[in-house]
C-alpha cells in the first residue's frame, strides 16, 4: 500500500489551508486589540506598598511589555532568538490571557512561517499544549494543524517531543473545535510510517469513539486519521483486531461526502488484505457491499468511484463475485461507466466489470444486462482512457466466447470501437497491444472476420500495416499483422491495401527472415492471400522478399527431407519412440 497521502486528502489540506489563512488574519486583528486594551488599562499600573504585590506588578509588567514587543515590533523577525525568549517567558506566565496571547501568537507564526519552523521553538509549544486552559490548548493545536498541514514541522519531531498525549487528551474536552483539531493533528501525523506504530498504540481507541460521534467534523477527522493508518499492513492488522471494520462500515452511511470517501477508502486498503475478506463480510446480510453499491450511486464522482474500486478488489475472489451477482449491481454499474462528468467513474467501473468478465460463470448474466453495449459506446467516447480501453478488450475477449456473447459484440458497438481506438492519437503501445490482441481473438470467428472486412477504414488499414513494421515491439508487430492476414482479401481489402503494398512488402520480409517460426508461417499465410492481386505479384517479382521466400522454401525442403530419412527408424519393434512421433509431427505440420 502507498504511504502518504492520498489526491483526495491533498485537495481537503489545500482547502484547509485556505481556511487557516482567512481565520488567522482574524486573530492577528484580534490580538493587536487585545494586547493594545490590556495595556491600557489601571489595573495593571497601580502600585502598592507591599512588596509581593510590587513583584507581580513587575513580572505582569514585565510580560505585556513583551507581548507589546511581540505584536508591535515589526523590525524583529518573527522567528528572532528575541522573540523565542519573549515567547517562552509567556508560555510559562500563570496568567491564562497571556498564554491565550502567547498561543494566539503561535497560531500568526503557523500562517504566516514559509520555512520549518526551528527545533527550539517546539519548545513554548509544547508548554502551551499543557495548559490547563482549554482556549490555549485549542488555539495551539489549531496551529499545530497548520505547521503539519505545510510541512513547517517534522512529523516525527512532534511525537519524539511527546506532543501525542496532551493532543489525545484533548479527545476528552468534549469540545468540538477542539476534538476537530487534535484529531486534525493525529490524522496528520498518521500519514507518515514511521509514526503509525504509535499512533496505533495510543490512539486508536479514542479515534474509534469519536467516530462514531454524530459530529460530522468529528466523524470526518477520524475517519482521516484511520485512512491513514491503514497504509501500512501491520496497522491495518491492528485496526481490524480492535473493531475498526464495522465502525468504517457503518461510517459508508454518513451524509456527509467526505466522511464517505475516507472510510470507503480506507475499507479499500483493508479489503486488499485478503485475510481481512471474512471480517468484512460478515457484518449482516452483505450489508457492506449493499452500502458499497449504494454509494456506488452517489452524486459525488469520487465517492462513486472509490465504491467502485473497493468492490473491484473485493471482486477478486470468486466467492464475494457470487454474492455480489445476487444483488441489485447493474444499474448503478451501468450508470457509473456512462457517467461523463470525470474519467474516474468510467475507469473504475470498467476494471469491475473486467474483474467480473474474467469468472465464466458471470458471462451470460453480464451479456443479458447489456454490458457489451456499454462497452462499445464507451470505446467510441472522444477520449477513452487507456485503462477504460484495456479493461473493455478484456471484458470483450471474456464475453465473446459464448454464442450469446458473439451475436452481442455483433450487434454492438464494439468492434467498430475496437478499430476507433486504433487511430486514436492518446494509445499507448501497450494499449494497442490489447486492442489488437483482442481483436485477433474475435477473429478467429468467420462471422468476426466477414464483419471486420466490411467496415475497417483505409486510416484503419494504414494503422495496422504502421503497427505490423514495429520492430521494436514484435508482439505487437505479429497481432497487427495478424488481423490483415484474417481480413478476407476481396476487391474492397485489396484496394485499401494497394497503396501500401511496399510497406506491407517490407514488414513480411522481416517476418520470413526471423527465427521463430509462427512469424514466418504468419507472412507464408498473408502472400499466399495478396499473391491473388496482379499489381502485388508485380511487386514481388525479382524483389528481396521473393529472394527470402526461396530461401524459406529451400530450407522447408531440406528439413522435410531430412525428417523422411529417419522417419522409418524406430527403438522398439511394433512401437514409436517419442522422438519419431514428434518428428512425423513436424513433417506433418511443414
């Protein structure tokens, strides 16, 4: 499993970021009030004969002038040794305000820092984060939040400083803001390897309670931190030992989109384990994959499209594929491979009807419910995506067997989907490779080959004879070739092949001249076809290609006369050695 975050949660940190900087701006007005209020007022000038009073009047004295220095001096640089001991001294002050000031502080350094923030100011940070006043705690893994999110800190610094505890306590305040933004903290801190075990060790218990809160912020949060812990094999093992399965099961029917795509997600990188298959389905009657199909019609693409993707991998194992054919999934399949608005959505159901396509027993139910149509309209989109063509000639290949799966393909789309893609400037070679592949399989059908004949394009022909002379890639070089040794070379073929009869000329002599002999037998197949056209054996006569197939033919000659040498030889009277059979074999076939 990938380590990291994921596009999903990148996009939520952006926006989060965002969000910082709008509330930031506020508290930096906030706090210059505050500071220039509190300076300002009697209280704090009155002096007394006594002296322990005089002595705390110096040292509150003392602190405001430094959080006026704070806030005020805009010559010192925010991350100043300066401002480090100002800070420090604040963080430790038994007034609650000044640590609010001092934690608001903290909070204007995380939105305005572009660079990481020194080890020694991890310092007053931590002291903040053991306050016993819930505002300052607040404030200060609101800012924690912040630093992480921009990678202003290291992740394993904040646990090696022992900053998990206080923000799990945290978890405790029953406070909503505050809950959001310890377990914005632990989510962040979760993403990274290293820091997993811990987080397992100490947290997983207090993120399992309160996602099952009906706070969405809350439920959203932990339902991050436990995606995050299952990009790991050992965490997810744990996770699923303490009863993490049911609680992400049940988290599917949150209305809110983003609490969804995390627990789907996450239910992904469990459902990949297969020792985690029997857990995961045996929470009521398929309740997991009837959720996973409901939200397969979500109006939020990529909820869909994980949906999708987490039943793809748990289609992997014929016995989830049996019970989840019992269910109501066509219509929310169909509707999410003919979905437009992302690629996403089409892709992933794509490769779960290839997945289903791949079991026999599947076929004539995905023939019945129309597949094969979908799959030929979508090869014929103006842009199909390489995997969306990959995973459709597979699901061609799995259903075209079948008698009911041929007179399907016929009446399709398909093949003349098959041929668009051909042309299609986006194929990859290893796209192509499938396409062809697949297309030399339905050819092996007089019906296919009859059909194809008649509506390939001379753009379509070039193609094939351009894809035929690859010599770097030879597999892809034979399937090209193999398709127009199939087309049925009448006057319609021979006409769009006319003009290419040198390229075509060349590729052949380049089949007859390789070692293997399938290449060899494939360009003996196709001359015998083009040799019916007066204007190609024109070309042939006295040509390099005529020369080779001399040799060719010299060669078969000699090796069946070879074979017939030996031929009435045997080891064993009234029998054949094995050695003699495979030999009548081979002058059989030559």
């Amino acid at each position: 499993m990938a380590s990291g975050l994921c596009e999903g949660c990148a996009r939520m940190l952006a926006a989060f970021t965002v969000h910082l900087r709008k509330v930031s701006a506020e508290f930096e007005q906030k706090i210059k009030d505050f500071v220039r209020e509190l300076s300002r007022c009697p209280c704090l000038r009155t002096t007394t004969s006594k002296g322990f009073k005089r002595r705390k009047e110096r040292k509150t004295s003392h602190e405001l002038s430094l959080l006026h220095h704070l806030y005020t001096d805009h010559k010192t640089p925010m991350l100043s040794q300066e401002c480090l001991q100002e800070l420090k001294t604040l963080a430790a002050s038994e007034s609650s305000d000044l640590q609010k000031a001092a934690a608001l502080y903290c909070l204007y350094v995380s939105h305005h820092l572009e660079l990481p923030l020194p080890a020694a100011f991890m310092d007053p940070f931590m002291a903040l984060l053991l306050s016993t006043n819930l505002d300052v705690q607040k404030t200060l893994s609101f800012s924690l939040v912040n630093l992480l999110i921009k990678n202003n800190v290291c992740k394993e610094r904040v646990l090696e400083m022992g900053m998990l505890m206080p923000i799990l306590e945290i978890f405790q305040s029953g406070d909503s803001a505050a809950q959001c933004h310890a377990c914005a903290c632990v989510a962040i801190l979760a993403s990274t390897e290293s820091n997993r075990e811990a987080v397992v060790s100490d947290a997983l218990i207090p993120l399992l309670a309160l996602a099952k809160s009906y706070d969405p912020q809350d439920q959203q949060n932990a339902a991050w931190a436990l995606l995050n812990l299952t990009q790991s094999d050992c965490s997810t093992r744990v996770l699923c030992e303490v009863g993490a399965i049911p609680v992400l099961v049940l988290l599917l029917q949150s209305s809110h989109p983003k609490v969804q795509f995390y627990s789907c997600s996450a239910l992904c990188n469990i459902a990949a384990l297969q020792e985690h298959h029997h857990k995961l389905l045996s929470i009521g009657d398929h309740f997991l994959l009837k959720s996973l199909l409901t939200l397969m019609s979500s109006s939020v693409q990529k909820n869909s499209s994980q949906a999708c993707r987490c039943l793809q991998i748990l289609s992997k194992s014929v016995q989830i594929q049996a019970k989840l054919m019992v269910l109501d999934w066509a219509l929310p399949l169909k509707a999410l491979l003919l979905s437009s608005s992302t690629i996403a959505g089409p892709e992933s159901a794509m490769k779960l009807l290839s997945t289903l396509s791949a079991h026999p027993a599947n076929n004539e139910v995905l023939v019945v419910e129309g597949m094969l149509e979908v799959t030929g309209e979508l090869l014929h989109h103006h842009r199909p995506s390489s995997d969306v063509i990959t995973h459709g000639c597979n699901t061609i290949s799995n259903l075209c067997d079948s008698r009911l799966g041929q007179e399907a393909v016929l009446e399709s789309r398909c093949l003349s989907g098959l041929l668009q893609t051909l042309v299609s400037s986006i194929t990859s070679e290893d796209t192509l490779l499938c396409v062809t592949s697949c297309l030399c399989h339905l050819m092996t059908s007089d019906k296919f080959q009859s059909y194809l004949s008649t509506i390939i394009t001379s753009e379509q022909v070039l193609r094939l004879v351009e894809l035929s002379g690859k010599n770097g890639n030879l597999k892809l070089s034979y399937s090209s070739a193999a398709i127009i040794s199939k087309l049925e070379m009448d006057g319609q073929i021979i006409q769009l092949l006319r003009s290419h009869f040198t390229a075509v000329s060349e590729y052949l002599l380049m089949f007859l001249k390789h070692q293997e002999v399938t290449f060899q037998q494939l360009a003996i197949t196709t001359l015998g076809s083009l040799m019916k056209d007066g204007d190609f054996l024109a070309l042939l006569a006295g040509c390099e290609l005529e020369r080779q197939l001399s040799r060719v033919h010299a060669q078969t000659e000699e090796t069946r006369r070879l074979l017939q040498m030996i031929a009435p030889f045997s080891i064993f009277p009234g029998s054949e050695s094995n050695t003699v059979q495979i030999l009548r074999d081979l002058r059989t076939v030559n």
